[in-house]
C-alpha cells in the first residue's frame, strides 16, 4: 500500500485541531480510506481518539526525544498498512526547544524531515484580513516548510469568511475548509489536557458529529489532492528494550499513560504484556517476570487504589523477587502517601518512601533526558534515555534510604532535581521514558 501524508498544524494551540483532526479522520475513513494517524509530541491522549476515529492504532512521532532513524521506522511501519497518513501537530507549527536544527520537538521539523504539506488551522475569531497576514508569515518564515492549504475555523457569518478568502487571494494557498463558529464542536478538558478517550460514554456519537462538521465544511477532495507520498521501508530500530519475557502492566482507568510504540515494541522484540488492574483489586500476575505501573490519574482514584489490599500485598510479595517500575502516576502509588486535592492523605504501596500530593499544585512540564545510575526495567546502568514530564503532583516527604534512580537534565541540559528513585528491585521516576538515545 502506497500511503500519502500531510500535517494539521496551527499557529497556537486552542485554534481547534484536534476537533479538524479527528473530523478529518472519521470523514476519510467514511469514505473507505485507510487512514492511520500521529501525534507530534509527547502526548498520550490524542493517539487514543485519533484510534478511535480511524480504528488503527494511534501514534507519537516527536523529533526531540526519539532519534531521527527511530522516526523514519515508525512512520514507515505504519504507511505500509495506509493510504493516508494525518499528523497532528502540538502546539504551534514551529513550537519547540532551542538546539540541534531537526529536533526541537515541533511538527515543522516533521514537515521538513519528509516534505509533508502543512494543512494550517487559523482560528479567525476576533479578526479578518489580519488573518492573512499570520498565514503570510507562516508561509514565508521557514523555506522548507510549505503550507498546503488553510482551514479558517470559527468564522462569524458568510460576509466574515468572504473578507478573510479574498484578502487570502494573493498567496495562491487554497483555503480548503471553512468552519462556522460552534461551542458543542468541542471536548471536555481536565488537568493534564482532553477527558481521555475511554471515559466518553458517548465518544462514537461524538466523532460523527466531527465527521458530518468535516464533510460539510472541508474540501475532503482538495485535502488528499495536497498530501505527499510517504515511504514505507526503513530499517527497524532498537526501542526500549522490553523489560522481561512475561509483563504484568496496570491498565485500568488509573493507568493508562502508555505509548503505543513502546508497548508495539516490547510485542516485536518478543514479549508479552499481561494486564492487570488495580482498580478491581487485582495483584501483578504471578507468572510474569516485571511489572510496570505507567502513568494516568491516580489522585482521581486514590481512596479506592489505597483500599485494594490484595493490589497491596501481592505488588509486595512481587518485588520481593522481581523489577516493579513506575511512571509518574505509577510512581506516586509505589510511595507511602498519595495527598489528594482536598488534603486528604491515602496510603499506597509503601515499597518506595516518597509521598506526594495534589493539595499545592504546581506544574512539573517539559522533556528530560535521563542517564541511568542503575539497572533497571527502562535499562540499563550508564543507558540515556529521553522522554518527557507533564504533572501536578509534588513530592512532600523523601525516602530516606531511597537512592536516585538517574541524572536527570531538561532539554537545555540544566539539572533537574527529580532524580527519582529506586529500592531493591523497585525504582521509579516522574518523567515518562519515550526513547533510548544511546
């Protein structure tokens, strides 16, 4: 199958990609398209609707923090069971970190990197022909990156779109949907970004809704005319290793922050993945090897999680012999409190001696790259691994005895005081590990 690919991209976020994204998505795939999708960026929840509007796997695709070759395998892989792939951009187009030129982290280092069009998104509320001067830039601010077409959403009236297409005339770029304003084209929004996926009761009503949006106010023809051709071969690349045969991994609704490609990978490299959930009071199964705690809300569910005694016991008598791991919610359970919003302390597993708490929020964002102190399930001693850091949770109580688990840098190579930490065969670490870089 040969697959063809273009970006959704923005000037800034809230302009509405996501929304055109998955109307785009379920909108092709209505029309018998086989469409995949991507996510630039270190984003969990996105990938889960892209899936649920395309029925394929959702992906991460982010220049920072896997290597080139690894993002030149992954999008390989997946056009070769594609016709059409749609990137979602983070952010703003040319958001990123300062640094190595094509791994910033933002969708336009994607857009140079395989020559892919840029759909752009204006959210024209509260103005008109200025609009076209924010296209006019993003057009002409970096050479190698093309806008394919622009997508004016939010419009007012017929006579508000007339003004913004005509002064739009000039660039000979194709405004190629326009899309009224409408407050109920939207997703309930939490803490850490959208209300996941697996919690809408109604979420198949609602991509048909994007979906009828997308056919009544996108040029679906003009759209695929503008994508490019993607390759599909590349050569494989080693991703985190997995860390046993036989995984046991927390899935429920407390944990669900795990990226596709890393438990893709684990799959290919032969291992098999045993799910288990914690919320129903289940322990680690006994015949797997590891166990893994990946992030999700926890403080959501924190009185229930504190009372599942055999969840307790049995992730004890696990670790007695066994690597239990845990990211960041993950991490935050295998501490000896978890301090909910209200103040409210809730035991955990007690096999690390951190406590954390919700009570004083403050935000923990960004990507960090990580060199290993030990062995571990991510790898081991001396590896670095990158990845990424979005939290609210702060440690109110060290473990004394815990040693750190890694050195721990953010994207402009200044320490970072998380370390986190490790005790016998236990250890885990706020940051969410995407990549291994050596």
């Amino acid at each position: 199958m040969s697959a063809r690919g273009l970006i959704v991209s923005a000037p800034r976020s809230g302009s509405g990609k996501t929304i055109i994204t998955l109307g785009l998505l379920a909108a092709l795939a209505r029309r018998g398209v086989a469409v995949r999708a991507a996510k630039s960026g270190p984003d969990y929840i996105d990938p889960a609707f892209h899936s649920a509007a395309t029925g394929a796997m959702g992906l991460n695709l982010d220049t920072w923090a896997m290597p080139p070759l690894m993002i030149d395998a992954l999008l390989a892989a997946a056009a070769q069971s594609a016709e059409m792939i749609v990137i979602e951009g983070a952010m703003g187009l040319f958001d990123g970190v300062p640094g190595v030129p094509g791994r910033s982290g933002a969708v336009a280092d994607l857009a140079e990197r395989f020559d892919l069009p840029v759909l752009l998104v204006l959210d024209v509320s509260g103005q008109s022909q200025s609009a076209a001067a924010v296209a006019a830039g993003f057009a002409v601010y970096h050479p190698a990156v093309r806008i394919g077409g622009i997508v004016l959403n939010r419009l007012g009236s017929d006579r508000h779109r007339r003004l913004i297409v005509d002064a739009l005339k000039p660039m000979r770029i194709p405004v190629v949907g326009a899309i009224p304003r409408d407050e109920t084209l939207m997703l309930p929004e939490r803490h850490l970004g959208l209300v996941q996926a697996s919690e809408h009761s109604d979420l198949s009503v609602r991509i048909e809704r994007f979906a009828d949006m997308a056919e009544q106010h996108l040029d679906l023809d003009a759209i695929l005319s503008i994508a490019s051709p993607l390759g599909d071969e590349a050569p494989a690349q080693a991703l985190l290793a997995p860390p046993g045969q036989r995984i046991a991994l927390a899935l429920d609704e407390a944990f669900t922050f795990v990226y596709a490609h890393v438990l893709d990978g684990w799959r290919r490299a032969g291992a098999e993945i045993v799910a288990f959930s914690p919320l129903q009071d289940e322990a680690p199964p006994d015949d797997c090897d590891v166990c893994w705690l990946p992030g999700g809300y926890p403080e959501l569910h924190a009185g229930r999680l504190a009372e599942a005694r055999r969840f307790h016991d049995g992730l004890g008598q696990f670790a007695l012999s066994r690597p239990v791991h845990g990211e960041c919610g993950g991490y935050m359970v295998l501490g000896e409190f978890l301090e909910d919003a209200q103040g409210v302390r809730h035991p955990m597993a007690g096999l690390l001696g951190h406590a954390t708490s919700f009570a004083k929020r403050r935000l923990h964002l960004g990507y960090r790259q990580a060199r290993l102190l030990a062995d571990n399930p991510i790898g081991i001693t001396g590896d670095v691994i990158r990845g990424h850091e979005f939290h609210h949770a702060s440690i109110i109580a060290k473990g004394a005895g815990d040693e750190p688990l890694v050195e721990v840098t953010d994207a402009q190579d200044r320490p970072v005081t998380e370390t986190g930490s490790r005790r016998g065969l236990v250890s885990g670490t706020f940051f969410h590990a995407i990549a291994r870089e050596s």
